[in-house]
C-alpha cells in the first residue's frame, strides 16, 4: 500500500520522505513527534478515564443510585482504572520521557527509532483494542487486577479483552524500556557521566528497568488467564485443584513495582521543577538518586501487602509487613530532599511549581496511609473498603497525575514554544487541589465507616450520604478544572507568549536548544562539565559565593573563567550517534569522548552545520507491525483467519523493517 | 578506550557495547522472568494431576534427553556460523545456519511427537493444573526455538539479498545470542521438569 510514495528511491521498500501532514506523524520517527503522539493520546484516555469516573461518581451520589446498571457500572469502575493505569498514568510520562530524554542527556534521538514509533503504534492498539470491547458485547468487568478465578467467568469476552489488550500494552511497554535503557546507557554527550544526569533520566532509567523485568510476570499471568478463558486451561480453576492464590501472587509481583513504575517518574520531574524554581541546586542529589534506586529494589518484596486478607499465615504476613515499612524510608528520604531543595531558596511560585508542591504535599499523605496498610491489623480492617480507593488516588492522582501536570506546564514552551497562561494556571491547580481533596479525602472517611468498594450503589441511612455527595462534587470539580486547562491550552495555541529557548532560567540541556526543538535537537552536542550544566554555562560563582550571570548567555565565552574551549562548538559530527538503529557503528563503537579532540574546529554558523546532520528516516514499517497485534488478538477471540492475518501483518512489517534501505540513502 | 590514548578529558559516557547488542541483553533479561514465572507456575501444579496422568507415567527421558542433545548441538552450528560470517565465508555461514535451523526444526519435530502422545495416553491442556503448566511451558518455549528459525531464515535470506558480511556480522551475532538464551533455558527446563522426580 505504502510503497508507491516515495517512489523516487525505488525499491519495493522505499521510505517514505513526507514531513508534514498527517502521513508525516503515521511514519515519523522522531522522538519528539513520537512524545507529542503519545501526549495526546493519553490525554484523550485521560478525558475518557474522567468522563467514566463521573458516570461512577453520579451513580454514587446519592443512596440506591440509578444512573447505571450493575453490569454497566463494573465495566465502568474497571475501565476507568485499566485506563488510567496503562492508557494514562504510563503513557504520559514515556511522552515526557520520549521528548526530554535525549534532548535531556545531549543525543540526537532514541537508539531504535524505529522501535520508538513502534512502542507508541502498539500503546494505540492497546487502547483501542480494550475499548473495542464495548462495542463487541462487554468491557472487561473484573476490576483492574482481575483476580481469577473471578475473571475466568464467561458470561461476557470483556475479560478476555483485557488479557489480550493488557498483553499488547506490555509489549509497548517493553520495547520502550528496552530502547530508553539502551538509549541512557549508551548515548550520553561527552561528559553527561550517570552522576551528572538530571534527576528525571535517572527515574526514567530504574523505571524502565523495573518495566523491563515487571512486564513479563503479569505477561504469563495474562498468558495463562487467556489460556483458561479461551482454550479450557486449568491455571485458575479450583474445582480442577488449581490454587486461586496464583494469580494473585503473579499480578502482585507485577502489580507493585508497577505502583513505583507510576509514582518514579512523577518524582522525577518535581525533581527538576522543583530546584528550578527555588534557584538552588536538588539538595541532595546522590540520596534522591539512591533512594529511587532503593524504591526498585524493595518494591520487588512487598507485593504480598495487597493479600494480608488472602490468608496466607502470620510469618509471610510479618515479613510483608516489615517490608512495607521499610519501604518508606526511601520514599521518605526523596521528601527530605524536595523540602530542603526550597528551603531557603528564591521560591518563585509559578504554575509548575505549585503543581510539584501540591505533588509533595498530596503524596505525603497518600504515603501515609500507605503505611498504615502495612499494620496487617488495621489492613485487615481496610482491604476492600474505599479506605484503600483513597490511599491509591493520593499517590496516583494526588502524586503522579499532581506531578505529570507539573511536567507538562514546565516543558509546554519547550514543546510548543510558546507559554501556557501563569493566571489561568495557578486557577487550574487551585481548583483541581480543592476539587481533588473533596473528591478522596471523604473515601477515608468512608472506608473507615465500612463502605466495600466496587459497589454499584449504597444504602441509604449508613452515614454514607453526605461524604459520598461531597465525593462527587469534587469529581465534577477536578472535570472543571481540567476543562479550565484545555482552554489554557486554546489560549495558549492561538496568542501565547512566545517562550524562547529558556523561559525558566532553567539548569539542563533541553533548555539550551531553541523551543522547539529543530528535528535534529542541537546544532552542536553539547559537552558537559557540570551537573545542572546549563546553569553554569550561564552563571558564575564569584569569590563571595554569590552567583553570577555570565553576559554572553548560554554559551560561555573563552573570557569567562568558566570558560570550556569547545563547550559549544562540538561540530555536529557526532551526530551520527545510534540515530538509526540499523548502522553498525552507533555510539557504542565509537564513544564520541574518545574522537572529540581529533574533532575539527567548525567555522560555519551553528545553523548550516544543523543541515549536514544525518537522521533516521520515517518508515511505514513500525505502524505496520504494530497493527498486526490487534487483529491476532481479534483473532483469538474470533476466527483463526483473522489469527492468520494478523501474523502475516506482523511478519511482514518484521521482513519489512529488516530489509528496508538504510536511514542515509534516502 | 586504549591505552593509548591520552588521558580523556571526559569520564566514558557510553559502555562501548553496539546497541543492539545492549538491547537483546536487555530482553533477554526480561526473558527470564518470563521463563521463571512459567517455571514456577509448573512447580506449583506437577503434583496437581487429578484424574489424569502424573508426569510418572508420561515422561519418556532417554527420548527427550536425545531431542536436548539436537538442540544443545544447535548452539554449536550457530557459533560456527557466526564464526564464519566474521572470517567472511558467506557460504560456510549460510550452511551453518541452515544445519542450525535445520536441529531447530528436529527439536520441534520431536516436541511436537511427544505432545502427540502425551494426549494419546489421556494428557491434554485441559485434563490437570498439571497439564495446562506442562503444555503452556513447553509450548512457549517451543514457540520461542520457531521464532529462532524463522530468523535464522530470514538470515539467509539477508544473505542473498548481499548482506552479512565479515563487516555487517552483527545480525548474526544478535540471534545467536538470543538462541544460545533459548538453548540454555531448555536446560533448566529439562532438569526441573524431566529430572527431579515429581511425587
């Protein structure tokens, strides 16, 4: 189909060359396209996650609600965590991870582009694949972790859908943490040692690790649901002797990093926001680095404190338990840290800012109630009350989506270039804080007095009334909140202050290219002698221990006695750097520290270098194999011709995407 | 980098392994949580046979123990297909990776016997826990060596469209790194299934 665009090249597998239009994004292979797609996917998933929460949350407003079915309102609450989960928590931090990443770390792309479009095109047909379910007799309705044998009932294929859906998430997944690890470990400008990366790269790095060893538990445990459902497996079944307790223990031991693997990237980024606005260095950057470290590690040993209720004995309940509580400290160690970066620092209280303190604050108490379900006791007491909704919307709402918006108001003019609106910020943060707070601190309050979750209604004359009523003004109220930052995104569209390269005055790299960034990131790699490397390119300290700014701006000039000889003027030579992921010779090869001083001294104005600079071609390759996953799990579920037809998709993108001409030729 | 080289003026900001060399690590790493979690669904269920069969009466281990032997002696048609592909002997490669293939498919072939017969003596998917955690294990790792095949095709077929060569060996070593991994997992495989006795 694809073929006959670009026919100049010749060849059966020509690339196509398209920059702009809609074609240009179905074949990009840029990262920092690949980050807008994934951006604006997960914010579509992240209105229909909403606009399914509000369903929940008018069902729940008053006693013996009738807005939705039982049915209906199972598929609800389960959509609505499935999505926020996998469809928008996850994928909007890989698209700040995808457009910072290399920007942040002075490359030029990923390692596999091709692998990048890839993980995206297979994200997407995740989403639509579980959505498809409504449309085709029943979303999955067994809840998120879809405990078997639970989820083994057959009235509807909706779980079905959600072990072949998650599965092609988790595909995603993995080929993104594989390309970031890669792309991390081996593809850092001159001088970016591990020490000096920012905060946000190191998250981006333990996440993908625990994504790359998370993913394939929860892989089987899906594996084996789908065989159960589908071909008459015993996995989950107790009348054939099968132990119930299976599938937990596998969707736990996948299921709690996955927590970090939400929580890790959001700490990132307030460490970055944070420092930036309080115009001090992360105090205490090798204990945030090492306590991030120290989350993944334990976040592998504590899986089983989401089954104190499951019986498993006194001693493994203890030793859970301890392990519970020792996860804490490094959590805690990370909020000691955030405090003392502001700490007598020239706070300056713009959006981004308010959205990481609000971050800080929110997760302290969703941390908090976290470790009260480690006392077994009191756990008890709690699992499957909405005691537990509340906990986990402090850390992932309260936290992560605190954070991610955090994010997205400090890199918005870097990716757009032009600034979001400060007032209509700081009113979009105030109402989500007030909406957020009514919304789930009443859910404690609930829990504590008894309401079991996943309750399609509540009677009337428990108490619940009034904290349930309070719940769902406060759902309505985050809805404005977020319609105030859609239009603070028209706002900004249409007559937004055009950003510059570095609004913020900000500490690193992505902040000395222009906003945004041209296709090919910097004119010339930068190399690096500092941590925060930005900031010293444009301050100096001065005897009495006062920063200085250096006058010729971000590059420091030979006078400055910070002065590198070549800070920026790296010819743009090393940009053959892994940019594409079929040359031989990548970074791995030829560690660009080991040629920079053979390099030339380049004369020409940075901008005409930018032009001789090689980069991957788009490819029709990674849409197409992507698209194969989908119909093979149609497949399944249907008709074997359509399995066939799905596997010749994917074989043929496979052949496809080997056999392809080279980045260079085109 | 060498020694020869002056003192860097930068610390190494990059582990000197080709990337993709890095990634396939990277997945193969992921692979054995795969493997482990099956491995362990399967210690969970081999006593768990209802019914059914027990692994007692099914497994034939002088049998397998010959079909281990063909894909053992596999990792070595593959070393030496790489190694010819680096000393720039196209031919000597492509038959290498045919003969590698080629056990591959033997090791299949007797799989695919061996579940054949399995079901003939009562044991199917849906007979026992025990037989779904059988046939799942194995059946994945099957499809893991099918996959193998069909890249050391597609090498083949790379290499008659010119490519790999003593300077483009990298595809070659990538797959046989991850068919090494396929080989060492059957090990565990057959040592915890077929050797230590169920009961």
């Amino acid at each position: 189909m694809a073929t006959a665009v670009a026919p100049q090249q010749g060849g059966l597998f020509a690339r196509p060359t398209a920059k702009t239009g809609w074609w240009s994004w179905m074949t990009t292979v840029d990262h920092k396209k690949i980050g807008i797609l994934y951006g604006v996917t997960a914010f579509f998933f992240f209105i229909v996650g909403g606009v399914e929460a509000l369903l929940i949350r008018s069902q729940l407003a008053t006693p013996n609600g009738e807005v939705l079915s039982p049915a209906v309102y199972n598929q609800l609450f389960t959509m609505h965590g499935l999505t926020m989960i996998f469809f928008v928590v996850m994928p909007m931090g890989t698209a700040l991870m995808n457009f910072l990443l290399p920007l942040m770390i002075g490359a030029r792309d990923v390692a596999f582009p091709r692998l990048n479009a890839f993980s995206y095109w297979v994200f997407l047909s995740a989403g639509l694949f579980m959505y498809s379910a409504f449309l085709l007799g029943g979303a999955p309705d067994g809840g998120w972790f879809g405990y078997a044998p639970l989820s083994l009932d057959p009235v509807t294929d909706g779980m079905t859908y959600y072990s072949l859906g998650l599965q092609i998430a988790g595909i995603a997944s993995l080929a993104g943490a594989i390309n970031f690890i890669v792309t991390i470990i081996n593809m850092r400008a001159p001088g970016m040692t591990l020490m000096r990366m920012p905060v946000f790269v190191w998250m981006t790095l333990i996440t993908s690790f625990l994504l790359l060893f998370a993913v394939p538990v929860i892989g089987v445990a899906l594996w084996e649901l789908m065989f159960d459902r589908l071909f008459g497996a015993n996995f989950f079944d107790p009348a054939a002797g099968a132990d119930p307790l299976l599938w937990q223990h596998l969707f736990w031991l996948f299921g709690h990093p996955e927590v970090y693997i939400m929580i890790l990237p959001a700490m990132g980024i307030v460490s970055e926001v944070l420092p930036a606005f309080s115009r001090k260095p992360l105090f205490g950057y090798p204990a945030i680095v090492f306590s991030g470290a120290a989350i993944a590690f334990m976040g592998w040993g504590v899986w089983a404190h989401h089954m104190f209720a499951a019986g498993l004995g006194p001693v493994a309940n203890s030793a859970f338990a301890l392990s519970t509580m020792f996860i804490a400290v490094p959590t805690g160690v990370k909020i000691f840290n955030w405090i003392g970066t502001i700490w007598g620092g020239s706070v300056r209280l713009t959006t981004p800012f308010l959205f990481s303190a609000g971050f800080v604050s929110m997760f302290i108490i969703g941390g908090l109630s976290g470790v009260t379900h480690s006392i077994v006791p009191h756990d008890a007491q709690q699992t499957d009350t909405y005691y537990v909704v509340g906990h986990l919307h402090y850390v992932l709402f309260g936290g992560s989506i605190f954070g991610l918006f955090s994010g997205i108001y400090y890199w918005w003019p870097k990716v757009f270039g032009r600034l979001l609106s400060e007032k209509i910020g700081k009113f979009h943060f105030l109402l989500m804080l007030v909406g957020f707070n009514l919304t789930f601190m009443p859910f404690h309050i609930l829990g504590l007095l008894g309401m079991p979750r996943r309750q399609y209604y509540f009677p009337a004359n428990r108490g619940f009334e009034v904290w349930n009523l309070l719940a769902s003004i406060g759902a309505f109220t985050i809805a404005v909140s977020i319609l105030v930052f859609l239009y603070n995104v028209a706002v900004s569209r249409k007559k937004g202050e055009a950003a510059g390269a570095d609004p913020w005055d900000a500490r690193t790299l992505e902040w000395m290219t222009t906003s945004p960034p041209p296709e090919h990131n910097f004119d010339a790699i930068p190399v690096v002698r500092h941590r925060d490397d930005f900031w010293y390119r444009k301050y100096i300290t001065t005897p009495e221990g006062e920063s200085a700014r250096v006058f010729a701006g971000g590059a420091a000039s030979d006078e400055e006695q910070h002065s590198s000889e070549a800070a920026s003027d790296e010819p743009p030579s090393s940009s053959a750097e892994g940019a594409s992921d079929r040359e031989p010779n990548t970074a791995g090869a030829a560690p660009p520290e080991s040629s920079s001083e053979e390099r030339p001294h380049a004369g020409a104005s940075a901008e005409e270098q930018g032009h001789g600079i090689h980069l991957p071609s788009p490819s029709y390759f990674p849409l197409l194999t992507a698209a194969g996953m989908p119909v093979i799990g149609y497949g399944f579920i249907y008709s074997p011709i359509l399995l066939a037809a799905g596997a010749v998709m994917l074989l043929v993108g496979a052949f496809g995407w080997v056999l392809e001409p080279p980045a260079e030729e085109a | 980098m060498s020694a020869a080289h002056p003192p860097a003026e930068h610390p190494h900001t990059s582990t000197g392994l080709d990337n993709a060399k890095l990634a396939m690590w990277a997945f193969l790493g992921s692979e054995c949580l795969f493997f482990g979690s099956f491995i362990s669904t399967y210690l969970l269920y081999r006593n768990v046979t209802g019914d059914g069969p027990t692994s007692a009466d099914l497994y034939d281990i002088p049998y397998t123990s010959i079909s281990s032997f063909v894909l053992l002696m596999s990792s070595l048609t593959m070393v030496l297909a790489l190694s010819s592909v680096q000393n720039g002997d196209r031919r000597a490669m492509r038959i290498w990776l045919m003969a590698t293939a080629f056990l591959g498919l033997t090791f299949i072939g007797g799989q695919v016997f061996e579940f054949t017969t399995f079901v003939e003596e009562g044991l199917t998917l849906s007979t026992s826990a025990f037989g779904s955690s059988f046939f799942v294990l194995t059946g994945f790792h099957g499809a893991h060596v099918t996959i193998g095949i069909l890249m050391l095709l597609g090498l083949t077929v790379m290499s008659s469209f010119g490519r790999l060569g003593p300077d483009d060996s990298r595809p070659v070593e990538l797959v046989g790194l991850y068919w090494h991994f396929v080989d060492i997992v059957w090990i565990v495989i057959f040592t915890v299934i077929y050797l230590i006795p169920s009961g």
